[in-house]
C-alpha cells in the first residue's frame, strides 16, 4: 500500500510521519516497509526522496502478488459454487 501511495504523490520529497498519518500506521512500519522494499529494489531512497520504481512495482503486482498472499480454500459453506469449486458438466455431443 506504501509503494501504491509513493507512485502516487506529486511531490517525491515527502515525509515518512506524513505517510504514516495518511496510511493510519507507525511511522516504524513505514520505516521499515521502505527498507525492505528497497533492498528488493521497489524504491530509490535518499533522504526525503522516495522514487518508487513502477516497472518493478507494477511486475510484483501482476506476477508476485499471489506469492505473498496466497489464496486459501476456505471451509464448505452456502451458495453458488464458482470457478474452481464448481463441478465440471458432462459433455454434451451436438
């Protein structure tokens, strides 16, 4: 969400304790999400210039966003069985 909200601002010198009251976290977690992401190479720190890299943003968000939240099937509950749950009909000659 922090690299969602950087590729968005106009300004790239923006404060980390702007950021934290903006996203309703510590300024500590802002901290560190940006360590991490730049040590994965997501973002360009210097001071208070925070680039966000898109390419790289935009390539974790198509291909490595299932890595990190991966989809759990959930326990048997009421409704209409979609996509994977659903039962394959039998096929039908014409």
């Amino acid at each position: 969400m922090l690299l969602l909200k950087l590729s968005t601002q106009p300004d790239r010198h923006v404060q980390s304790k702007q950021l934290a009251a903006e996203l309703f976290l510590e300024p500590s977690e802002i901290t560190r999400s940006l360590q991490r992401s730049r040590a994965s190479g997501l973002v360009y720190v210097s001071g208070a210039e925070k680039r966000v890299h898109r390419a790289a943003l935009l390539e974790f968000l198509i291909h490595g966003f299932r890595y990190v939240f991966p989809a759990e099937k959930g326990p048997m509950t009421r409704g209409i069985p979609t996509g994977i749950s659903a039962e394959i009909p039998p096929y039908a000659e014409w």
